[in-house]
C-alpha cells in the first residue's frame, strides 16, 4: 500500500481527500499545518506528499522545499489559488505536478498514481550509456554524470532527461513531454514542462536544452 502524506488545513478537505485516497487502496497521514506536516514527513517518510499552498506556520511552497532538500519524493500542490505565480514559485521549489482546488477525487488519484509511476526508474537494457559532451547518462540505472561528478535529479527531471535522451537533436514540444513524462492525456499546463526544463538545466547545463521557439525543446548533441 503506497503511503500518502496529505498537508491540508480545511479539516473538511482534508477528511474527504484522505476517505477518497483510502478508498483506494492508499495508507493517508494527516497534518494540519507546514511544521506538523514536515515533523510528520520526517518520522514516516512517505511514498509521496500532497501539499496544500496556504499552510499556516509554514506554507506548502516553502514545506515542497524542505522536502526536496531532503528526498526525492514525489511532491504534488493543491491550491485554492491558479495565480502562475504560485504554481511557477510552488514547481521552482522542487514541486512535481499540481492541482487546483475544487478538484474531482479521481483526478488526485490519476495524479498521484502517474507520480507513484515514474518515481520507479523505466528499464533499460542493462549497461546501456548515453554520452553528449560532458553529460553521460545511464538509463539502465537512472543515474546522470556531468564531467565526471554525479548530479541529483529528482524522478521527474530524471524522466524528462530519459525523453531528451532517447531522441537526440529532436524537437519534443511541450503537450508531448506531458503525455510522455506526467502522463497527461489530455493538453494540461505547459508551465509545468516549462519549470522543469528549467531545472534541469541548471543541473546539466544551459545550453544542453535548446527552446525552438514555437515547436518546443531539443537535446543538443
């Protein structure tokens, strides 16, 4: 049974949410506010968390952070709130997808089953070794070096890197990198894929990913 850490403040959100992940087939912990819910991460280190953003004591954006200095869990947001500001802030901090509030019970739970999937790495014949420049990625084990030294990239981004990767010098656009790494089957929120391309390069390098302007992004080999 994958654990859940749901964060929600509203006592009647949170009882429905973790009735319906229940349901389910999920094990819910519960907390009420950022400091409960980090404590609570901590001591049960779950499968995955779902925050909400307005979280008293410490809010969900800054909660994602503290967990993703600490964990590759997977992190989904809720929010009242569909401000880009708070999403772009909420995925910049280390959030892997996000939802808005009032949402349908078997959205969540499509949600957090695509972030359960792909935080398990894909298999790849074994000893298998991609090399562009000084990046060198081993799908096999899901493990990325640049000029030598290993980089941490959380389950999403090590996905994203997987879809660059097994089509070099190709223009994936942005509603097929949603299909392909959060599993969306339907056109979903391109910030999503924006922030996180932005992410990972930071991790390998700026000018590794290449934006073609109307079309998407390219792996440069």
């Amino acid at each position: 049974m994958p654990e859940v850490l749901l964060v929600e403040d509203d006592d009647l959100i949170r009882e429905a949410t973790q009735l319906t992940l229940e349901a389910r087939g999920y094990r819910v912990r519960t907390a009420a506010d950022g400091v409960s819910g980090l404590a609570l991460f901590r001591e049960k280190r779950p499968d995955v968390a779902v925050l909400d953003i307005m979280l008293p004591g410490l809010n969900g954006v800054s909660l994602a952070g503290r967990i993703r200095e600490e964990s590759r869990v997977p992190v989904l947001l809720i929010s009242a709130r569909n401000d880009p500001i708070d999403v772009v802030m909420g995925l910049e901090a280390g959030a892997d997808d996000y939802v808005t509030k009032p949402f349908d019970g078997p959205v969540l739970v499509a949600r957090i089953r695509s972030l359960l999937r792909r935080a398990v790495p894909t298999e790849e014949a074994p000893g298998t070794r991609l090399t562009f420049g000084d990046l060198e990625f081993c799908p096999d084990s899901m493990t990325v070096e640049r000029g030598g030294q290993p980089l941490a990239l959380t389950a999403t981004e090590l996905r994203l890197l997987s879809e660059f990767a097994a089509a070099p010098g190709a223009v994936l656009s942005r509603d097929l990198l949603l299909e392909r790494v959060w599993d969306y089957a339907w056109s979903g929120d391109t910030r999503v894929v924006d922030v996180h391309v932005q992410r990972l390069r930071a991790k390998i390098g700026r000018e590794r990913i290449e934006t073609v302007r109307g079309f998407g992004y390219k792996l440069r080999v």
